[in-house]
C-alpha cells in the first residue's frame, strides 16, 4: 500500500494508517479485524445497545459445584464465575462480527496484519485501576510474562508464539512474536485481563486465592460466601464507561453467582426467586417443567435466542491413549451403538439436532463431499492416512442412522460386523479384544441427572458385549481427572468460535496430547492434523480460513476420537420478569451485559415473591 493510498483510505474511513519505516502496509488503528473490514468503527456506540438505559436492579444467576480461586489465569483450583468484570482486556470484541475488537484498554493498536512480527498497543492514558492508579505499559508485560511462565499449560500452549513483551514508553506496549504469519496473535492478546504488576508485588501468582484481586473493569467484588455464592457491585467511579463498547452496557448494580451441587436444585431455587435468570440445558425440562405458578403468573418468561455460532461440540470422548480406544477401528465400531433419533425422540421431546460437524451451524462446517478447494488441500495427505481416514474425509459423512424404535439393530449387527473383522471375539455375550481380554470400559461423570442420557448408549454398548461401569465424581475430582487424563470415557462440551486458531492446536494438537491441564482430552496424535492446524492459524483470509477449517472438520470426524451427540442453534433462558433488552440483538451473543432492569417490573416481582 502506498503512503496515498493509506492516506485515501484514511479520509475514506476515518482511520489513521500510518507507516513504519520501510513497512508500508503497517498499520495504525483504533480496532483489529482479522480476515474483515469492522462494520462499527466510526460508531459513538453499539448498534445492539441502548444508550439510554437506566442503571440499577441486579442479576442474578446459578452455578454448578463449588469455587475456590479469584485467579482465573492460573489455573489452579475451580476458578470463581464473574471474575471477568473485574477486569479488562485490551480491547473488546464485537458481538456482531467474528474477529473484530474495537478499543477498551488500548485506544490503537500498530500492526502488520499481513506480516505480523509484532504489535503494538498504545494504552488509553485515562484508563484506571479501580483504585485510581493507571493502567500502564509495565501492567501489560507483568500481566502477559506472568500467563508464559505461571499460568495453566494450555494457555501457556496458546500464548505460545509470543516471543517477548517490552515496554516501550509508559502507555506504548510492544508483543513480538516468533513467527512472522501468525494474523490471529494480536486478536488473541487483545482478548486476556490486564492485572497490576504493583497489586502482585507480595503475592504469589501461582496460589489458588480468594483475596480480591485489582482489577480495572466494570465491577467491583461486593460478598464473598466461600463455596456458595460470590457478589459484584457496579464500580460508580469505572473509567471505561463512555467508550463506545460500554455505553447502555454494564446496567445492573449488583451481579451475582448462586452455587448450587445440582442443576436440578438450582432449577428449584430458580423458581422460587433464589436467583432470577436461568439458562435451561435439559430439553425435558423447557418442554415440560415450565408450567409453574409463577411462569403462570406471568412473573417468569422464556426466551429464546437464536445466535449464529457453531454449536458448542457435545460429544463422548474416546480416550485414544488407552486400550481399547487405541484402536481406530474398536472407535468406528461403537460409534454405531449411539442412537440420537431414538433418544431425540424418547428424551428430548424432539428439541436438538445431531451433531455432525465440529462446526455445526455455521459456515465452518464441512458437508457433502469435499469441494475443489478443499480436495486441493486434502490430496497431498491422503497417502498419509488411514483406509478408515481416507474414506471418511472423501464421503458425504453421516453418522449411523437408526430407525427411533430403540433397538437399534441394524446399527448393532454393523458394529458387531465390523468388530469381528478387526479381529474382536465374542465369547458368554463378552466382547474380548484381539488377545482373547474381556473389553472393560469406566465412563467418568460429574454431573447429576446424567445417567438417564448415558444409559441407552451404555445399554447398546452392553449389546456388543462391552461392559462398562459409570464413575460418578464431585466436580473437583472431576477436574483433576480431568487434567491428568484419568478415563476411559467422559462428556465433554467444547465451545468453537467463527475464527478458529491457536485453541484448535490444544484441543487436537500432538503437542498437547500429554500436557496436563490441556485441553486434548482424546489424546489426539495426528501429523496431519496437526498440519492442518497449521494452515488454519495461519490463513491469509476468510475465504481460507473457511476452506482449511473444513478439511480440519473432516480429518477429525474421520478419527472417531470422539462422538458428537447433539445440539441447537439457540440458548434456552427463563428469567423473572424484570429485565429489558435493546430492540437489536446481536448475532454472536446473547447480550445479556446491554440488558437493564426495569425498576417497575422488579417491583412486581418483589411483590409477587414476598406473598408467596
């Protein structure tokens, strides 16, 4: 780009590009877009917020299990809910464009989106600690040294490309990186809380800790119950409030996190006003348990929100580093014995989808067979897999379909087919591996109610001859064995987003197979996938990024590392009647932060609660 050019596309839009030395496409600029142009950067604020919400009211809302860590980044503990509006990051996404942050922290930023070496950000002088003292340059490189060398291995695995961090004057920051393709770091580095280095100067870092911790966001830490239930108060004095980001957000002047052991609980206390929004996740439930006085009343409403976000990957995950899991063909087999439409049938009311994508409901995912495009990336690696890979990356991939009847026989009679071939034995109705051993399986779960969603698979499972045990843990356990990859099987839930990168190497990358804490749970140690997630981190575009995060999505259905079960495009809420929501929603988000309290309805609702 030349200097007239950059200077007609600043008059153009209302942006400085400038130049830095010999580089010419450097940019300076008061957002990041990574593979877009931002719609919203010459807004005074967001289009899915009111800016003329009134301040004041509550929400509150339920969590599962126990806390017992205020530091979310170390990752040590159960990290407390709501920690996040304590502080702020660099920048703050769009909830209405994929990879696109607009100024929190840092007012601009100075990078080579096409060559990124580095970035810098330039730190807004009047943004504050709630303390008052100022965020600065040496806050960032504490904060950012500090997540390299004594926060969690995942995301120590995901920050990994950051070479160094340096201050260069009191509100300048620079982050260079050890590679020079890498588009999605500064994104990535915008998106983590900013602490005080002066706050953790006799502190350790690595602790699990329950001491308020300084933070320079919306809210302030108000009560804490240890292990029950946490309480944020509205900071009146944030410095960010007028940004074009937080105007009509941050409505509420108390947020708080209610703890419950069971979902089913919690669902009780819900409903008697212990809390007052709910986010309902049992399809039998919404169908069938919203019949009560209060919803009657009119005092308790549901939502829906439709959202244009893959759908988070529910799955069963296979353990790959143990036997028999080990066995491609063993996973190929009893991925036939889940049956979806009978039990979308006979347990949830016919309410969610299968999942047949790792990217469902968005353009990410990959259908029917492969396009030119992705055969182009997918040839030079089809010598390297598998016949069971190699067929499945080049099909119109289905998962079995059964009949709903809940035999599931012909699914059954193919596993079982299939398991002779691979050299399996049936013996006294016990499957035995290819050395004559009875197959043992432990499925780990930590969640209540769980079991009448597992048992027709294990049944099924039972059906080949499989014999499998279910572990039921409290959530702590859970975790731990979680972090060490002490299973055989488990449930997992894991969140995509539009622009997938660096997280896709540590959720399937060899690298983070065998570190604790990583997010690998099936053990995945695949060269080509791992080449794959190459090309998708380092996309030159949308169109590309599209393309190889579809051949990705193939190689990795075409692993049988785990099962996708189900899902929806849509968030399921109940929330008493005391709230109000901007006209315009936002695509990629709920919103619920540009949310108000409507001090008439909340009156009612007192009303109604007191009498009760």
């Amino acid at each position: 780009m030349s200097f007239a050019q950059a200077k007609c596309l600043s008059l153009v839009c209302g942006l400085g590009f400038l130049m830095q030395g010999a580089w010419a496409s450097v940019q300076t600029t008061p957002y990041i877009a990574l593979h877009s142009q931002p719609k919203y950067a010459n807004f005074s604020a967001m289009p899915y917020a009111n800016v003329h919400a009134p301040k004041g009211g509550y929400l509150s809302t339920a969590s599962n299990g126990t806390f017992d860590n205020l530091n979310s980044m170390n990752g040590k503990g159960t990290s407390t809910e709501g920690v996040n509006y304590l502080f702020d990051s660099l920048m703050s996404s769009s909830l209405d464009e994929p990879g696109v942050m607009y100024p929190l922290l840092a007012e601009k930023v100075t990078f080579d989106p096409g060559k990124t070496q580095y970035v810098l950000f330039h730190l807004n002088p009047k943004a504050r600690f709630s303390d008052g003292s100022a965020v600065t340059a040496q806050d960032v490189k504490f904060s950012f040294d500090a997540y390299q060398t004594k926060s969690n291995p995942g995301l120590q695995m995901y920050l990994s490309d950051l070479a160094k961090t340096e201050v260069l004057s009191k509100y300048v920051v620079k982050m260079s990186f050890k590679s020079d393709n890498n588009a999605e770091m500064p994104l990535i580095l915008s998106q983590l809380p900013i602490y005080s280095k002066q706050d953790w100067q006799k502190k350790d870092f690595s602790r699990v800790t329950l001491q308020p911790i300084l933070g320079s966001g919306p809210y302030l830490i108000e009560r804490i119950d240890a292990g029950r239930s946490i309480s944020y108060k509205r900071n009146p004095n944030y410095w960010g409030r007028d940004l074009a980001v937080n105007k009509g957000r941050y409505n509420f002047d108390r947020l708080k996190y209610v703890y419950y052991r069971s979902l089913d609980i919690a669902f009780e206390g819900f409903k008697s006003g212990q809390y007052t929004l709910h986010e309902e996740m049992t399809a039998r439930k919404w169908v069938t348990e919203y019949n009560f006085p209060a919803l009657k009343a009119g005092m308790v409403v549901k939502y829906k929100f439709q959202h244009q976000n893959p759908i988070a990957t529910q799955s069963f995950v296979f353990n790959t580093r143990r036997a028999p899991f080990q066995d491609i063909k063993f996973r190929q087999a009893i991925t036939s014995a889940y049956d979806f439409e009978w039990q979308n049938k006979a347990l949830f009311y016919g309410q969610y989808q299968r999942l047949q994508s790792y990217f469902a409901n968005s353009e990410l995912e990959a259908k029917g067979v492969p396009s030119a495009a992705e055969m182009a990336i997918l040839k030079p690696y089809l010598a390297r897999l598998n016949s069971i890979q190699r067929q499945g990356v080049l099909q119109n991939w289905k998962y079995p379909l059964s009949d709903a009847s809940g035999f599931n026989r012909n699914n059954l009679l193919l596993a079982r087919q299939q398991l002779l071939q691979a050299g399996y034995g049936f013996q006294n109705g016990h499957l035995l591996d290819p050395h004559g051993q009875p197959i043992q399986i432990e499925f780990l779960i930590h969640q209540e109610g769980l079991q009448r969603t597992l048992m027709p698979f294990i049944r099924n499972m039972k059906r080949l001859g499989i014999q499998v045990s279910i572990r039921h843990v409290d959530v702590p356990q859970y975790i731990e064995r979680m972090r060490s990859k002490d299973f055989d099987m488990t449930t997992n839930v894991m969140p995509q987003s539009l622009t997938p990168g660096n997280e896709q190497a540590q959720l399937w990358g060899s690298a983070s197979a065998d570190q604790v804490g990583n997010y690998n749970y099936a053990g995945i140690k695949n060269a080509v996938i791992d080449e794959v997630i190459e090309q998708v981190i380092h996309a030159p575009n949308r169109q590309q990024l599209v393309v190889r995060t579809k051949v990705l999505d193939r190689l990795l259905r075409a692993g049988y590392y785990q099962i996708p079960t189900y899902g929806k495009g849509e968030n399921w809420f109940a929330y008493w009647n005391m709230y109000q929501q901007p006209k315009v929603k936002p695509k990629l988000s709920s919103g619920i932060e540009y949310w108000w309290s409507d001090a008439a309805q909340a009156q009612k609702v007192s009303q109604y609660l007191r009498q009760k």
